[in-house]
C-alpha cells in the first residue's frame, strides 16, 4: 500500500523543475494581506493518481483544476501542464481544496512556515487527493519527500534522484529506517524517502535520509499521449509527459475490450495506458492498452469495445472472486483477473465495501452490464470500516491523541485505539504500520487499531 509524509506527501516539480511543462501557471486571485516575509509560496502540479505516483516526471498533468487555500480567498487554476502557484499563503496549518476538471478534493499539508517555497505534485481522482511528493526550502533546513527514481551507476557515486530532483550525499550522511541505522546500498529503485539536508537549485545535500518503506515492488500506472516512439517490438521507448518507458519482446498489448493487439499499433499521439514497473529511471511495460474511445463496438460482437463510469458502490452480491456489483445503477461483474486499487496502491476484491465511490473499467455487454477490469476506490464510505498498511508519516500529538499520515490518509489516535507491537509512546515517524479503524466524513480514519509491523 502507499505512504507518506506528514499527511503523506510526495514530492516535486515546479518552475520548470518538472520536465514536459510548457507555459506558467495561471497567476493566483485573492492573494492574503501577510507581508512576504511573513508567508510562504506554494508550487506544484496537479497530476491523475495513476500518473502522480511517482512525483514530477510520472506524466502529464491535468488542466484546469482550481487550487485554493482553505479558509483564504488564495487560488490558482492549473497551466495546460497542471503547474500552479499559490502566493501569500500564512505560516500554519494548511488545507488545500482542488476543484473543477473533475475533481472536488481536499488535501492538507504539513504546516508551512514563513519565507518557505513548497513544491508539490497532487494526486487527485475525484473526491480524492493526496500529496505524492514535497520538496520545502527557503527556510531553515530544506526536506525532500518521494521515492528514489535513479541510483548509480545511472548517478554518481553516493547519488541518486527522488521526487524529482537530485540527492547528493557523502560519508557524513546518516541513513535510518526508523531505529536502525542504514547505509547508501540499502536504498532500492521505487522506496520512498525523507532526506533533511540543504539544496542549491535543483540539487539536494542530504545530512539525513529516512527510509520510509522497503516496498519497491509497487506497481506503476501511466496515462497519457505517447510521444518520441522509437525501436522495435524486441526494443522499444516513447515518452508520455517526461516519462520514458520502455518495452520488449515480453511487452503484452491490448486493444478496446481487451482484444489482442501488437506493437504495430503503436503510433505517435495515440492515448493508452502502461502497466509496468519502476526501474533505474525508466518504466518497463509489461502490458499496453491501447485507447481507441470508449463505447464503441468495433469488433461487431453487439458490446461496446470498453466503458467506463463513476458512481457509488450500492450492492455486493456474489461470491469471491465472482462478485455482482451495482454501481449507480449500473450491474458490474468481477473475475479473479479484475484489478482493484486504492490510490494506486493494489487492494483485494474484498477491499470493496458498499458505499465507496468508485471508477469502473471494462467491458460493456449487450445487456448493459460490465464485466470490470480494473476498479479504482476514490473514496471510502463515511463511518465505514478501513484498513490500510504503510510508513507512518509525520507523528505528532500527546498520547493518546496522535495525527500520522499513512498512504495519503491522515490518520488519529485516541485512549480508545489500542496498540500491537508498539505503544502510543513508542510510535514513530518510518515505522511500519496497518491501521484499522473507522473513516470519517472529513476523509480522515480514526484508529481503532495500530500494529507495527
């Protein structure tokens, strides 16, 4: 499952740090009376979940999306890239809400405070958002948060790239995972990061880096236009946004509905959908769909070729893996080769629950129905049960009333949450832990259960 910072942050971008930006963002209304040296600036790009998964370079970013600053009249719309730019945010607590271009989401950040200039990339879908990435400078000690993207030999010796950015360290730099000490060769493509340290430009010297989660093997989504084609079916690349991915002879393609296709398909501006995984500074695809538009029946079977839909979970009949579901009022049917994800992060079939709000994509029969491929949780159901693992992020608070951040959701304690494999007391940031508890109608969970793994 998915971690991060503070209120699980990740990390990056901004002015031209992130590769594929073109234009500025749209200047931002209402801006506060604080002096400037009493506020920050807040910078970023507003990206898809799938796409934002791995900070800045992940892919393009959305447009149109209005970012406020809760409680001011600060906001900005985001650039053809998804670049913004909040100016005069007062030092503090600080909620962010993201409207329009299909969203309608509030994400909160670690609190600012003056003279910092934040960098961010936002992942939304729909009613859910979450900082996949952060980097703070400006004021006092710099931080980085995202995952490690590149380790040497594509980088220097005692160098690797996360969030975005550069990370320099040296012989002085102290590495720790949670109460263990570390080292430089314990770091892994794909593991997430919070380095403490300085940064000149784009370039980050880290005097500490925590690593906050041993999971690499995540799985990696990307969305988007293919741009620079090259190679052949044994050998091939293309860019989606900054994003390179490669693919071979192992690369398994498909068309609408899920029919077979090939890498002959493959053409310059074509839209299609990468599953594959983080490698040194690339994506290896191991499957590609190919978008043709939804609902069309191209194959002449009588069922539209692929469909896709929004809605709340009503009704769950069935048995596993074979369930029945009514989403809207939609009938949806799933299969053992159905996938489920909660902010990208791979969840079972049994993770849905009625009441979530969630993204169906699949296949459209000629009743109607919808035999589900891939089925995304944008949001869980007010006073439902929720169970998440990862880092614990940015733990604060008086026992028994903690707030953490674990996998984008900002979880609290209180005297009645027990504790297993830890205490209250003994709970830190980097520590490995499932959650179980109740969500609340602000998107928070309040922990019923921590256990540190």
């Amino acid at each position: 499952m998915r971690k991060g910072l503070g209120l699980t942050l990740v990390a990056m971008l901004l002015s031209g740090a992130c590769g594929g930006s073109n234009g500025s963002p749209t200047s931002p209304s209402g801006a506060s009376t604080s002096p400037g040296g009493a506020s920050a600036t807040i910078t970023g790009t507003v990206q898809g979940a799938s796409s934002a998964m791995l900070g800045a370079s992940a892919g393009a970013g959305l447009a149109g999306v209005t970012v406020s600053v809760v409680g001011t009249s600060i906001r900005a719309t985001a650039d053809a890239a998804g670049r913004f730019m909040l100016t005069n945010v007062p030092a503090g607590a600080v909620q962010l809400q993201l409207t329009g271009g299909g969203a309608n989401a509030t994400v909160a950040l670690n609190p600012v405070t003056a003279q910092q200039t934040i960098d961010v990339v936002l992942a939304v879908s729909g009613s859910t958002a979450s900082v996949e990435s952060e980097v703070r400078s400006g004021a006092g000690e710099a931080q980085l948060e995202g995952r490690v993207e590149s380790l040497p030999p594509t980088m220097p010796s005692l160098t690797f790239k996360a969030a975005g950015r550069t990370v320099k360290t040296d012989a002085s730099t102290r590495f720790v995972d949670g109460s263990q000490s570390r080292s430089f060769s314990d770091l892994r493509i794909g593991m997430r990061i919070h380095a403490k340290g300085s940064m000149v430009g784009d370039s980050f010297t880290a005097t500490v880096v925590e690593l906050q989660n041993s999971n690499t093997s995540l799985p990696v989504n990307v969305n988007g236009i293919i741009d620079s084609l090259t190679g052949t079916a044994a050998a091939f690349q293309f860019k989606i946004g900054s994003r390179l991915v490669k693919g071979d002879a192992l690369t398994t393609f498909f068309g609408d509905g899920d029919k077979p296709d090939s890498f002959a398909t493959l053409k310059e501006g074509s839209r299609v959908e990468v599953k594959g995984e983080q490698r040194d500074d690339f994506v290896y695809a191991t499957r590609i769909h190919i978008n043709g538009g939804d609902d069309d029946d191209d194959d002449g079977d009588g069922q539209d070729s692929s469909a896709s839909i929004h809605g709340t979970l009503n009704v769950i009949s069935g048995g596993f893996p074979n369930f029945v579901l009514t989403v809207g009022t939609t009938t949806v049917r799933t299969s053992s080769g159905t996938e489920v994800k909660r902010k990208g992060d791979v969840q079972t079939l049994n993770e849905l629950k009625v009441g979530m709000s969630v993204h169906v994509v699949g296949v459209r029969q000629s009743n109607g129905s919808i035999d589900a491929r891939k089925i995304e949780i944008n949001d869980d159901a007010t006073g439902g049960a929720f169970e998440i693992e990862g880092s614990a992020g940015g733990v604060k608070g008086t026992c028994p009333t903690l707030t953490f951040g674990v996998n984008g959701f900002n979880v609290t304690t209180s005297g009645s949450t027990t504790f297993e494999g830890t205490t209250c007391a003994g709970l830190k940031s980097g520590d490995k832990v499932k959650v179980n508890g109740v969500k609340q109608a602000d998107g928070s969970v309040a922990a019923t259960k921590v256990t540190r793994n």
